[in-house]
C-alpha cells in the first residue's frame, strides 16, 4: 500500500512539473500578417533534396491557395549561399523546409519544417524598452530516415508533407478571422 502512495505523489510532482503543452491560438498569431513565404534549404547537393523540397512546397501551396491564403514561394536555396528572400511588402508567416542528407544509392535524410514570424522590435506586452529582433516559432516538426534513396525519397516526403498538413490545416481555418 505504500509503495502505491509514494507512486501516486511521485506522479502528481511530475505532472506539476511537466506542464501539458499549451494550445496555440492561430487566429491571434496570424493577426496582421499578409500571407505565408515558403522556401526551401539544403545542406546537400543530392538531386532528392530538390524533389522533395519541390514536392513539399508543391503541396503546401496548393492547400494556401486552396483557402484564399496569399502564399509566394522563393523556391529551393542551398545552404550557404544566397538566403530566401521575403516577398516585398509582404509581412508574412514564413515556413521553411530544412533538409539535409548523404550521397549514395543508401541515404539518411533529415527534413525540418518550421513556422516563424520575423519581428524588427518585438517588445513584451507592458514593456516600454526598443524590443529586440528575431524569429517567434510557432510551429516545429521534423522526420528522419535511412535506406535506399528510391524508397526514403518518398516516404520522407509523405511523412513531412503529413506533418505540414497540420500545420496548413491551422493557417487555412485560422486565416482572417
């Protein structure tokens, strides 16, 4: 019986301190924002990463589109060279498609999708100070693989594209509102 007490309290600590994940109000995070600027970096040269960063872009702009959701695409960019660009005039909801991989007949892949707004002078609500610049992420998802290139190429991307959904899913309902 005590074994079940001390069970019992050492679950109710944990859960104090692990707080379930707080819901996202998309409506309000979407507020005065224009539309969405998707793109697409690689750290590889692999022929995979284009298709698949063709194929999730391909996907998530026709899901936009499909809802009224102003959305530009700056395509596919390699890492370390020129960054993606920002629509002009477009202050927008900027998903970015990260993907790196190795060479070779059997690969690992690894794609990241994250959703962020960028922010000159973000400023906490009550506060008086200049604000500071950087990126609030809002959305952050990845899947990662091995195998025969053929077989990963696919079921990577369907993964990710899966896990886009969500997200798109969110921006189309939430959209101005």
């Amino acid at each position: 019986m005590e074994v079940r007490a001390i069970a019992a309290a050492l679950i109710g600590c944990l859960a104090a301190i692990n707080p379930a994940r707080a819901e996202t109000d998309w409506a309000r995070q979407l507020a005065g924002l224009d539309g969405v600027a998707i793109a697409c970096v690689s750290s590889t040269g692999e022929k995979y990463a284009e298709r698949i960063c063709d194929r999730l872009t391909k996907s998530a702009t026709q899901t936009l589109e499909k809802a009224g959701v102003p959305v530009a695409s700056s395509g596919y960019h390699r890492e370390g060279g020129p960054s993606p660009k920002l629509p002009e005039g477009m202050k927008p909801l900027e998903i970015t498609i990260y993907l790196r991989g190795t060479p070779g007949g059997t690969a690992a892949i690894l794609v990241r999708g994250r959703a962020a707004i960028s922010y000159e002078a973000a400023v906490e609500s009550g506060d008086e100070g200049t604000g500071r610049t950087g990126d609030l992420v809002i959305w952050e998802e990845s899947t990662v693989g091995s195998g025969p290139v053929k077989q990963l190429e696919a079921a990577i991307a369907n993964a990710m594209n899966d896990k886009l959904a969500g997200l798109l899913a969110h921006v189309a309902d939430s959209w101005g509102r």
